[in-house]
C-alpha cells in the first residue's frame, strides 16, 4: 500500500491531534501511528489507498477543534504493509 510520513507542527500536542488523526484514519481504512515529537510537532506515518491519503493529509491540515496547525510536511516512503493505528 501506498505509505507517507506527515510531520504537523503547530499547536498539535495536548488537543488531542493524535486521537483524533487515530479515528479519522479508522474512518478512512489507513494504518499506521501517530506519536508526539520532542520538537511540539506530531509525526504521522500512514499506509493506505493514495485517494484515503490525501484525504488525511487534508485533515491533518486541520486537525481536531483545540489544534492549531501551522504546517504538514508529507514525504512518500517505500510501500508497506502496516496493521492497526496506533499512538505513542
């Protein structure tokens, strides 16, 4: 499948944005992680169709009602076989 790391900065740590990227992936059949970086921003690498991944990275632009994003950065990795979404 299709796979990309988002790094997200901005507000985007204690508003619930890996959570909430955790359901919308759920919602769109993605798998992957979400963890918090030591720098404030959230990395996110998600395997999916490439019409699901442009739709998360549009929402990640966004993220949940708290979050303030000031930028996603995407870079397309290898394709791989991931399971679950998880949180760190």
């Amino acid at each position: 499948m299709p796979t990309a790391r988002f790094i997200v900065t901005g507000k985007v740590q204690g508003v619930f944005y890996r959570a909430s990227t955790r359901e919308q992936a759920r919602m769109l059949g993605i798998c992957g992680q979400a963890e918090n970086r030591a720098d404030g921003s959230v990395e996110v690498l998600a395997s999916g169709s490439v019409r699901a991944l442009e739709a998360l990275e549009r929402w990640l632009s966004k993220g949940p009602p708290m979050a303030v994003v000031d930028g996603v950065s995407r870079e397309d990795l290898p394709e791989r076989a991931l399971q679950g979404f998880w949180i760190g």
